[in-house]
C-alpha cells in the first residue's frame, strides 16, 4: 500500500510521527516524502498535507506543539493570535518557557523567550483550553521584546473594540515587576 495511502487513513489535518507509525509509516518514509514535497513538516514530528495548510486548525497546532514543549506558556504575537488581536498570522509559534526547560533539540517554527524565574511569575489565563499569558502580561511582554509603543496602543484599542478588558492597573503593576515601567508608563499615557 503506498505511503500517502496510508497517511490518508489518519483523517486529520496534522498528523504526528506516532500517528504515521500506527498505519505503517516510518519516520525515514516522512523525511523522504517531505522532501518530495508529498507532506510538509509544521514543527519537529507535526506533519500536514500541503492541500491542508490553509484549512489548518491554529488551535490544533498550537496543542500539538505543546506537546513538544509541556510546561511551555503561549505568549507574544502567538498570544495575540489566540485573542484575535493580531493583523496578520505568524509562522512563528512564540512560547515562553523556564531558561532549565528547554528542549535540547531544534524546534523548526518555534521561538522560545526564556526566562529565569518561575513561570508562576507570569499572568495567564486559559484560551480554548490552552495556557496563554494574560492580555496585559503579553503586552508588557510585547514591549519588553522591543514592539513599538503604537504598535501596543492599537493592539489596545483592537481590544476595547472585541470588548476584552484590559486593566491599566495590573498593566502598571507588571511593568514594574518585568522592568518595562517607563515604557508602560509612556503606553498608559498614550491609551489615556
């Protein structure tokens, strides 16, 4: 039976290497079909039809990553992702992780923010079951990670247009902890 058959058989939009295992597909068969183009490597053992990248669930891709990096917390662009705050979507999966939990093999299409204190530190919430940063740790995030004041004043107000709330005070409370405090200061202004 050939390979595509088979890998047809799983009947999802992504598919891991132990799901191309369990219908007879080895992870030597998924290299040699990539690089015939046949599938396409969304991150180190996710794999998708090319037909399937459009019609690709985000969420689903994001669960599967995770997979990859458990203790991982969603945040920047990918955060604005999941709150339908961003203009354009990233190929880049963006997660913050512990600087002692990193994997130790490259993940193609992840950016890892390390950092050193615990990642109870940071505000999150959970968004269609995933553990992502809260809107105001992101944007103090965003800012830390050098975007621009009014690039954040318009992720502001997009919120305030789709009704997600964001507190200044809390927005205030993690600049000073994540050393962002004047630029925070300088976005409140701007917001005000």
């Amino acid at each position: 039976m050939n390979s595509i058959t088979r890998l047809k058989k799983i009947k999802a939009s992504t598919f891991s290497l132990a799901d191309a295992k369990r219908v007879g597909v080895s992870a030597r068969m998924l290299t040699y079909l990539v690089g015939r183009g046949e599938i396409k490597r969304k991150a180190h053992g996710l794999y998708c039809f090319p037909d399937f990248i459009d019609e690709v669930d985000f969420v689903d891709i994001l669960r599967e990553t995770l997979q990859l990096v458990p203790k991982a917390i969603v945040g920047l662009e990918t955060a604005l992702q999941l709150y339908d705050l961003s203009d354009e979507p990233t190929q880049i999966i963006h997660l913050i992780v512990h600087q002692n939990k990193i994997p130790s093999r490259k993940l193609p299409n992840i950016r890892l923010f390390r950092i050193r204190a615990p990642l109870s530190t940071l505000k999150t919430t959970k968004l269609h079951g995933i553990r992502v940063t809260t809107l105001e740790q992101t944007m103090v995030d965003l800012l830390r990670a050098g975007h621009s004041i009014s690039e954040l004043v318009r992720i502001f107000h997009a919120a305030q247009q789709r009704k997600i709330p964001v507190e200044l005070s809390t927005l205030q409370r993690l600049g000073e902890r994540f050393r962002a405090k004047g630029r925070v200061a300088r976005l409140i202004e701007a917001v005000c």
